[in-house]
C-alpha cells in the first residue's frame, strides 16, 4: 500500500493558502513544494528527507489553478520528472543548471547511493524548510523568514506526518563572512517536533578539522533521528557526505541509541 498523494495535496493547499496571505502573493516571491521519489518507503519511519533552506527561480506560481495542477507542466506540484531531473542535469542541462555543480546536490546524491544506490533518486525526498523565496534570486529576507515562519512550520509539520521518514536531513544552517559563527536557521523547526522544545543533543560531530566549531548534530524524537548541519555552499563535500554517511551507519548499527 503506498502513500495517498492526494491527501498530502489536501492537507497541503490551505496551508500555502496561509503563505499566499502572508507575502500577498507577490509576483516577486515564488512558492515552493518538496518533491519525492516514485519508491520512497512506504513504511513507517523509513527513508530520508533532505531539507535545504530555499530556491529561488522554481516552478512557482501564486495561481493554484496551476500551482496543484496535476496536468499543467509549470506546475510546482509532483512534477512528472521530480528528483530525477537532479541525475538528467547531473553534467548538462538546457536551462543551464548542472547539478553537480552544486554543493548542496553532491551531499544528497553522495549520501543516497550509499544507502539506495544508482537509482537514488527513486528513494528519497527533498524540501526547503522555507517555501516562499525571492523568484529571481537570493534567500529570504529577515522579515520575510519570519513572516512566513509559522506557516512554513506548520507546512514542515505536514511534510514530516505524511512520509514518516526515519531520518531528517537539515542541511539549513548558515555562517557568517567569518566564515566561523554559525548563524541558526532550523531550532523552531525542530522544536515544533518535540512540543515546541529543543531536544538534548544526542551525538555531535565535528567534520572538519580547519573548523572544528562546524558540527553535525543529532537528535532524537521518538523513532526519528534529525541530523542538522550547515548549508554545504563553500565547504568541503567529501568530509561533509562521509560524516553524514558515518552518522547513519552508526544509528543503523545500533551504535547511537
């Protein structure tokens, strides 16, 4: 028995409803929806989600006549092509995007051929813990971050209900020009998984011995295991994808409780 995608549609609708109030639909701002692999684990806390912090320039539209339109190809919903188009555009593209360029991508690619091999893309999914961006370019503004944040929670929330992954995947966190100071993006997100408190650290790790304060941190709530780390951008990808590797192999062999 698979996952009902069209209740995760219903659920999700008034919830972007509740964004479009909150920036006024500007055409300016563009709307996003996480996408998933046709094979995601139908089980119970089975699978992994990764979430970035946002995209800009996506599939989005203020019009939810073509926003959840399961046949409009501009559509932002369950795209026919989602996750995969990640490998299609692995070294060329026609828009210009080639995802192997990207920091974020290498992660998520190198993390899931570890664990579901060369069709990874069929097993996981991926999202942004903001929905609402700039279309042209750039993350969100500071107002425009907590404008949306309650909403954004609430859409997280959903996303998290509905697929029942065991791992989340937080690659949101940011860091200053210092290039030091972590700057915090996703503590109210993953309190919102523990009735609005931050759980204790469960394991921590720090991956890069040039900045040891640059560290992947683990948490539990109840059978899921958050893994929470800084946005790739400018860091180094193979200490960044073996430490996450490592972190799971060691949940998955009973080492982390």
């Amino acid at each position: 028995m698979g996952h009902d995608i069209n209740k995760l549609k219903s659920q999700l609708i008034p919830l972007y409803t509740a964004l479009r109030n909150d920036c006024n639909a500007k055409d300016t701002l563009s709307p996003f929806i996480m996408q998933w692999g046709d094979k995601f684990p139908v089980n119970k806390n089975d699978g992994i989600i990764f979430y970035g912090r946002a995209t800009n320039g996506w599939y989005g539209t203020w019009d939810f006549d073509v926003l959840f339109n399961d046949n409009d190809e501009n559509r932002g919903w369950a795209r026919s092509n989602q996750m995969i188009w990640v490998e299609n555009q692995w070294t060329e593209s026609d828009n210009g995007y080639i995802a192997s360029e990207s920091q974020f991508w290498n992660i998520v690619k190198g993390v899931s051929v570890r664990f579901y091999g060369k069709e990874w893309f069929k097993f996981v999914a991926w999202s942004n813990i903001c929905k609402v961006a700039p279309e042209s370019n750039g993350n969100p503004s500071d107002s425009l971050f907590y404008k949306t944040l309650g909403n954004n929670i609430n859409v997280f929330r959903t996303e998290l209900d509905f697929w029942s992954p065991k791992y989340i995947i937080l690659l949101t966190d940011g860091m200053k020009k210092d290039k030091e100071t972590i700057i915090d993006w996703t503590s109210d997100y993953i309190s919102c998984l523990n009735n609005d408190v931050l759980p204790p650290i469960l394991y921590e790790k720090a991956w890069d011995d040039e900045y040891p304060n640059f560290k992947i941190r683990v948490y539990k709530i109840g059978d899921r295991y958050i893994i929470l780390s800084i946005h790739p951008q400018g860091r180094k990808v193979e200490l960044h994808k073996d430490a996450i590797i490592g972190i799971i192999e060691k949940i998955e062999q009973k080492r982390l409780l």
